[in-house]
C-alpha cells in the first residue's frame, strides 16, 4: 500500500525543475527565433510556472515558520536595520 501525502489527485510538484522549465523558456524567448503565437505560449506557460513556484515557496516559508513556532519562539531580525547598524 503506498503512503499517500496531500491531495491524490495533484501531484507532488518540483520546484527545482520548475526553476529549469522556466530558464529554457527565458533563453528561448531571448533568442527570438520563436514566433508570435510560440511566444505568447511560453509567456503564458511561465507565468504559470512563476505562480506555482511562488507558491511552493510561500507553504516552504509556512512550514519553516511553523516549525520555527513549533520549537520556541524567535525573534524576527530586521536585516535593513541590521545592514544600516553596521554602518
């Protein structure tokens, strides 16, 4: 029996491929040998790629904070204000 982890029917998404999908549509784009209606598809496709990739970085944040929470409370650092103290 396998174990199942979320939702059955999404599956498990790659954020480092995700990553990899978007730089070949970026340097594809950037070559500009495709056309029109294959850019607007690669446009399309990274935008999608974008949002899930900020999503997943979203629920990694969450969870950090949660596990953060979890183990005793921090304190959160300001790391502008810690740059300009150095000064």
């Amino acid at each position: 029996m396998s174990k199942k982890t979320g939702n059955a029917e999404t599956p498990q998404f790659d954020f480092e491929a995700a990553l990899e999908q978007l730089e070949e549509l970026v340097s594809a784009m950037e070559e500009g040998e495709l056309s029109l209606e294959e850019s607007l598809q690669s446009f399309e496709k990274g935008i999608k790629l974008t949002r899930e990739c900020q999503s997943a970085l979203n629920k990694a944040e969450q969870k950090v904070q949660k596990l953060v929470d979890d183990a005793g409370t921090t304190e959160a650092l300001d790391f502008d204000s810690a740059e300009e103290d150095k000064d």
